[in-house]
C-alpha cells in the first residue's frame, strides 16, 4: 500500500509542476508564485 501511495504522490507531484510549468511568467505572478517556486508549491500538493 505504500508503494502504491507513493506513486500517486509522485504523479500528482509531476502533473502540478507541468501544469504550473505551462503558465506564463504573469500568470504564475497574479497567482503570487516565483517560477523557482514550483518545486516547492507542488511539494505541498502531496503533503
């Protein structure tokens, strides 16, 4: 079960960083995130 919870977490880790890869430099700033913040912000999602 946790191999299993642990892939899930790994592609929705890889599905939020592609998607706010896609955005552009001013969308990702009305939204308030640095582009060297995606790591980060997408880290979250998985908590």
């Amino acid at each position: 079960m946790n191999l299993v919870r642990s892939y899930q977490n790994w592609r929705r880790y890889r599905e939020t960083v592609s998607e706010l890869n896609r955005l552009s430099q001013r969308e990702l700033a009305d939204l308030g995130i640095a582009r060297t913040d995606i790591p980060a912000v997408a880290r979250r999602t998985v908590i």
